[in-house]
C-alpha cells in the first residue's frame, strides 16, 4: 500500500496521498494554501524512509548517548547484601508459625 508525498512548488506545504495498489493512478492533491493566488501547484517528492531499530540497538544508542548523565541520577548500586544482613537482624526476635 503506497504513501506518496506531494509538495507545493510555491509555498512549501507537503501533503501525502495514500493509496490500496501500486497500479492505481495519483492525482496530485490540490496545495491546502492556494487560496486566490496563483502558482501553488503540487508535485511529487521522494519520500524519506524510516530506519526502525530493534530493542537491543535502541538500548545501545540510548546507552551511548545519555548513559554517564542515568549512571550520575542513579548514583551507586545498592548493596544489597547490606539490606539482606538487616532483614536477618530485624527478624532474630519475631515470633514463628511454630510459637502460635
């Protein structure tokens, strides 16, 4: 299913026209802008195209660019042997299932 994409050789404005088969004929849109002025006719441009990255290369590019300023907010890893060592001396006075 094309998209083409039409711009306005007087004032710039793009516009694109969707159609459901290659074989179907496109007629240029009329230029939204056109008004009484003479000029504005639409012609057909070359289309960019989208480069859709994977999950992995978004993480990686994103790493790349902005990873020291997430490591800085983040700061350091927590120690999580610390927390699991004041779990064990919290819980020494709890009573047990078994003390019920």
């Amino acid at each position: 299913m094309p998209l083409y994409e039409f711009k306005c050789s007087k004032c710039g404005t793009v516009e694109e026209v969707f159609k459901r088969t290659i074989q179907t004929d496109v007629e240029p849109p009329p230029c939204p802008k056109r008004g009484k002025e003479r000029g504005h006719q639409m012609r057909r441009i070359v289309s960019k195209f989208a480069r859709h990255l994977t999950m992995a290369d978004q993480l990686a590019e994103a790493e790349a660019k902005w990873g020291k300023e997430v490591d800085a907010a983040m700061g350091p890893e927590p120690d999580v042997g610390k927390y699991a060592r004041r779990y064990e001396s919290l819980s020494k006075g709890l009573p047990t299932p078994d003390d019920a």
